[in-house]
C-alpha cells in the first residue's frame, strides 16, 4: 500500500508540476493558442517538466549502472568525478567564448561530453593499477579527480571574465530552466538509448553485479560490455551537464530508493529505476519553483540538501 502511495503520489506531482510556478495559469486562458498563459505553459512549463524527467532518467540508470558493475554502492558519476570533468570542459568552452562549432551544436555541450568521456578513459586507464578498483581505491581516485577539476575550473574562473564568471557560478548551481522543445527533445533521445542500452545488457549487468568472473564463465565479455555501457552512460551524463549545470546525489539516492521499495534483482529494477528518477527529478524541480523566493532556487542545491545526508547515511551504515 505504502509502495502504491509513493508512486501515486510522484505521478500525481509530474502531472501537476506544470501548473505550479511564479505565474498562475488559468485552464481557459490555457487553452486559447493566442494567450500569454498558453506560450508559458507550451513553450516553458511542459519542456521544464519533460526536461527534468528526462534528466533524472539519465542520472539514475547512470547511478544504477556504475553500483552495478563495480559493485559499490557509493559509485556514481558525480562521486567518481565524471560530472566534474563535464563541468570543467563545459567552463574551458564558456572561457573560450565559443558559440556553436558544427551542425548547431553548442561548444559547451562538446566540451562537456569531451570532459566526461575523457574521464572515463582515465578511470578506466588508472583502475588496472588498483588492488580494488571495484571499491574503496576506486572511490577515492574519483574523489581525487573532483578535486583535481574543481581546482582546474577555479583557474578558469581567476582568468575570466565578470560577465564568463557570472556565466560559470550560475553554471555549477544547475538548472533546469529551458525554453523551447530542443533541449527536452535531445535529452529524450538520449535517455531512451541508455535505458535500451542497460535493458538489452540486463542479463550480463545480473551476472556481473555478482562478480566478473562469474560473468566471464558464462560467456559474458565484460571489458566490451563495460566500456559500452560506461560511453552511452558519460554521453547521456556529458550532454546533460553540458545543458544543465552538475546535478548531484540523484544516481545515489534513488537506486537504493528502489531498491528498498522493490528489493529484486538489477534486471527487474531498471525500469522501476529510470521512472521514480524522472519523477523524483520532476518533485525536485517543482520545489524550486514553488518556493516564493526573489529568485528561483538552483536544482543542484535541492538534490545536494537530500542528497547529502543520504549520502553520509550510505557511508556509516557501511562502516557497521
């Protein structure tokens, strides 16, 4: 009953969450194309809302995906410094004030997939030199990392401009502001192919949640099959740091979430997982624009805040 409330209960905000804002809408000005209430419903209240469901898919199967193949509970992209390397290519592109590159797409998105899928290849390269790449040893080289490119960054943000600072301090806090259907539509397609991706790799992401050389005995090629879920998973994590600014603590949480809601195995939670993440995502964002403050509530300080103690919480049950 509880478990049936809670999804209820998330469903019922997604599908409120457009309604809520600084301006209140009426149905019938709404519905009339010509109105003002109906461009800020269509144009900027539905992308916001599609855009943050989309994104807490992406940051949640990603969550999901990294706990499972290297068995650790406190991995994540954000904790293992891939958010951070998307950051910093994302703030070299901002310094470097460069627009689109090709096809229209934006250098910022370029220079922050570039930052998240180069951390990939190092943590992959630096991993092989471990004794326990797959727990603690691990965990503290991508802490080492966030470090490394939180420094990095600060000098990007020394040499720059007032107006390239404003940019990247706004930049960090994330946000999940977009105007128009570009942006939600990029992010669905991208969230899409991880959650097919990770749906079509079930089978070997079961065997290997379990140990690797159980999944090489069942025939399963864990470098190919690691190395292409952690690309598709950097692309979808690159692309939306890129758009949105970091996003902390939602690949953390809600894998364990679900897990506690649903205790299965990986296979059976992939898809509970990608739902209750865009709709936590979507909960988060409607407490930022609900609250009535001078100015909107960044989202990565809401993620932080519940995040955060979850996340000590995750360390001493480990400790015991």
């Amino acid at each position: 009953m509880t478990k049936l409330f809670i999804w209820f209960a998330l469903l019922g905000i997604v599908l409120t969450s457009p309604f809520i804002g600084a301006v209140n809408l009426e149905l019938s000005e709404i519905l009339n194309p010509e109105s003002l209430a109906n461009k800020i419903f269509f144009d900027l209240r539905i992308p916001r809302v599609l855009f943050a469901f989309f994104a807490g898919v992406i940051l949640s199967l990603s969550g999901l995906l990294f706990q499972t193949l290297f068995r650790n509970a406190l991995m994540t992209p954000y904790t293992l410094g891939i958010s951070s390397g998307a950051v910093l290519g994302a703030g070299i592109a901002i310094k470097l004030g460069l627009g689109s590159l090709f096809f229209g797409i934006a250098a910022i998105s370029v220079f922050g997939f570039l930052g998240a899928i180069f951390t990939v290849f190092l943590l992959i390269y630096l991993s092989q030199y471990l004794q326990n790449a797959q727990h603690t040893s691990l965990l503290l080289l991508g802490i080492a990392l966030s470090l490394f490119y939180t420094s990095a960054l600060m000098i990007v943000f020394y040499l720059g401009s007032a107006m390239q600072n404003d940019m990247l301090i706004r930049f960090t806090m994330g946000s999940l502001s977009v105007i128009g259907w570009t942006h939600p539509l990029m992010l669905g397609v991208i969230s899409a192919l991880l959650f097919l991706s990770v749906y079509l790799y079930r089978f070997e992401l079961e065997l290997l949640s379990i140990s690797k050389s159980q999944a090489s005995l069942k025939g399963v090629n864990t470098k190919k099959t690691t190395l292409t879920l952690l690309m598709i998973s950097s692309l979808g994590i690159g692309t939306l740091v890129s758009i949105s600014g970091p996003i902390g603590f939602i690949g953390l949480i809600v894998p364990h979430i679900v897990a506690k809601l649903h205790p299965s195995t990986v296979k059976n939670r992939i898809v509970k997982t990608a739902l209750f993440g865009g709709f936590f995502l979507v909960l988060c964002d409607t407490i930022t624009r609900a609250l009535t403050t001078q100015s909107e509530l960044p989202i990565g300080i809401v993620t932080a805040l519940i995040g955060g103690p979850f996340f000590i919480y995750l360390i001493i049950s480990k400790v015991k």
